[in-house]
C-alpha cells in the first residue's frame, strides 16, 4: 500500500521505518530544510550545539530495543545519569549531535524535505495530499505528525473531524540561546547539564561537555513563561534579552558568537491519552509527542504505534 507520513521528526521517522518493514511504500514529507524535527543540531565555526532536545532517558523495554541498536551503532552515546541528583538512569546524546540520530533513522527511506502538504482530500478508496506547489499525491493511508494544530488544519481542509479534546491542546512555546565561547570558564558544573538553574532558563546546556562540540559551546531554552512572554518581540531584541539573562552563567568565558532560536510548538501542555489517535476507517492516524508523552520515549513509541495500526487497517481493508 502507499503510505505518506507528514513530518520527518523521530515520530515519523519512527512511523515510516516500521510501515516499510511491513512492506508498504512510504514517502516522508516535511516543511523544514533538514530532517529530525527537535532533533536539531547547529554548526556555528568549529562548534556543534543541539538546539532542540538536549537529551533522552529510556524507561520502556521496546525503546529500550531501538536504542540498544543505536548505541550499536555508535549513533547515540551516555552522556550522564543525572544532574543535581543522580538518578540512575542514562542521558542519552547523539554522538554527532542530536540530529544524528534522525539521519541514522532517515537511510533508506523516502524522506523528501521543503516540501508543504497544504491540503487533504479524500475518496472512497483512498487519500490526495496536495502539495504547496500544486503536485498531487495519492496514498492508500496517512500519519500525520506534525503538532496538533497543524494537523488539524490539514483534516479541516478534508472536511474530516478531530475530537474536541485532542483538537485543545496546546503547546508551550522556546526561546533558546545558541553561544559559542573562547574558553570553558564558565559557571555551568559537570556533568554540563542544569534544569531550571534560574528564574528564566529550564535548561542549560554544556555541548563541549556532552562530547558533540570540539568548542566550547552553551546552549540556553528559555522557561515556558519567560518565552511566551517575550515570544513576540522582535528577533533581535529577544537576542539581546537572553545573552543578558545567560550572561552570570559566563563566568570568566567571553562570547564569540550567539544566534536566538524560537521554538513556536516546543512541548505540549497535555497530552492524548492513547499512543495515537485514528480516524474511523482508519486510514488516517496522528501521532508524536503528543499522545505518548512529550520525550523521545512518547515520540518515539507513538510513531510505532500509529504505524502498527495503520498497518493493520490497510491489511484490513484489502
């Protein structure tokens, strides 16, 4: 059957690789430049930086499975098992950076990127995606993974219905920091992680220390609160805003060079209850952080599970 999966992040990714294995063809859509969704690596000069998850924790036997191949792989590497308490549990990092492990995912798959589905339609038999340059598309079945509210636009354009509860959720916007510094002076202790140090940061984040970066290299996520508040300020000015509010966490290191980044659908407010949400025919499935949690975990897991059932529904209905 011809599958298409909207949004090359880890859930996606995720989604498209278990369809393939079921011997489906998919195609993988996705709007950005690159692909990986959060996992989101910068190269500034000789620095390497994530600027969308900073890590991942497994607690699940089955993404337990997929990370061990990973780890395997070299892909993916433990950085630490806590910050201020040391929990047990490993942080995972790419090796590379965290956009690694979503070029890992995306060998030999049909991932094409720059590319907007503006609308659905659909007919008795099957699915039409249209593309934002005209190109028509047809598939048997559809996972959607993009953030709730972006789906939704895409079912409202299909004139198809989406439950009032999952339709509500929110998402909380991110404003981040990306600074490259001369020295590792700074203020941030070992193991290079602090979750809400301050009043304005939920996360900073020592890239040289996390084994990705030959520089070094902080990155800063603005608390929830402090990015929606400034979240509209022009770009330039939520710049200065945050290298002011990361500057005690400096120390003796001089900045040689920063970029702000927003992040509109960083983490959502709440969550699905179920791993994946289908239409009736089931033909059409969401998915992503949304529904199994808001970590890579719940991406992740959402991703297999929405494939899983797609599977079945088109097995189904042949």
């Amino acid at each position: 059957m011809r599958v298409i999966v909207v949004g090359a992040g880890l859930s996606g990714l995720m989604a498209a690789h278990e369809l393939v294995r079921n011997g489906h063809d998919v195609v993988v859509f996705d709007k950005g430049r690159g692909i990986g969704g959060r996992l989101a690596t910068r190269r500034i000069e000789d620095a390497t930086l994530d600027h969308g998850a900073q890590f991942f924790t497994v607690r699940s036997d089955e993404f337990a499975a997929h990370v061990q191949t990973w780890l395997d792989a070299g892909v993916v590497h433990e950085w630490c098992k806590g910050f201020a308490d040391i929990d047990g549990h490993p942080r995972y990092v790419g090796t590379k950076g965290m956009s690694s492990i979503a070029k890992h995912l995306g060998q030999g798959l049909d991932v094409r990127l720059n590319t907007l589905v503006f609308s659905l339609t659909r007919t008795d038999t099957h699915y039409v995606a249209t593309l934002d340059d005209g190109v028509v598309h047809e598939c048997d079945g559809l996972i959607l993974t993009a953030p709730i509210p972006q789906s939704f636009s895409l079912m409202f354009s299909a004139d198809m219905e989406m439950p009032v509860e999952l339709r509500s959720i929110d998402y909380d916007r991110t404003l981040g920091l990306l600074a490259v510094l001369n020295s590792s002076d700074h203020n941030v202790p070992t193991p290079g992680g602090m979750q809400f140090p301050d009043d304005v940061f939920s996360f900073i984040g020592d890239n040289h220390a996390k084994g990705i970066s030959a520089s070094p290299s902080l990155t800063f996520h603005a608390n929830p609160e402090w990015s929606l508040a400034h979240f509209d300020k022009d770009l330039d000015e939520i710049h200065e805003f945050l290298l002011a509010a990361a500057a005690p966490w400096f120390g003796n290191s001089t900045v040689v060079s920063s970029q702000p980044k927003k992040w509109r659908f960083a983490t959502p407010k709440s969550t699905w209850a179920d791993p994946y949400w289908a239409t009736p025919d089931g033909r059409l499935v969401l998915a992503g952080d949304a529904f199994a949690g808001p970590k890579m975990e719940g991406a992740a897991l959402s991703g297999l599970a929405a494939a899983r059932a797609l599977a079945a529904s088109l097995r189904d209905g042949c």
